[in-house]
C-alpha cells in the first residue's frame, strides 16, 4: 500500500497468498526484501493466537484474521491484553 510518505505495508495485489493462506516462507520473503519501516502484512487461514503470535515471530506487523473474536478470547485467558 503506497502513503504520502512511501510505502505502509505489503501483501500480494489482490491481498491473497493463494489457497493456503499466509506461509511462514511468503511472510519471512517479505520482510527480508522490505525495510523496516514497511509493515507486512499476513492474512488467509489465520485462526489461532498462536498462529498470530509465530507470525509477530517472523516480523508481521499486521494481521488479518476471521477468527479475531476466538484469537482475543484466547489472549484474554493467557492474561494478555
């Protein structure tokens, strides 16, 4: 996505990574080839607050998930806020 003062964060055009969701090699691809100031985004097939939490691991900076409200719950229970 392009801003006023280049470019906010990444994810393929169409904001897909194909059938299988977000992989672990597309999000480590885009931060490796991205400065840090852009923000990756990962999205597809994220369910789980463990799944958002590896993706933090590999340096994503946004999240895009149908399962927010189960991911909070779950985050809640873990004492996280």
């Amino acid at each position: 996505m392009k801003t006023s003062t280049g470019f906010g964060f990444v994810k393929r055009k169409d904001g897909s990574y194909a059938y299988q969701g977000a992989t672990d090699d597309d999000l480590k691809l885009m931060r490796s080839h991205s400065s840090p100031a852009v923000q990756v985004k990962a999205a597809g097939g994220i369910r789980t607050l463990d799944d958002v939490l590896r993706y933090r691991s590999l340096g994503v900076t946004r999240i895009s998930a149908t399962a927010t409200e189960a991911i909070l719950t779950k985050a809640k229970r873990r004492g996280m806020e």
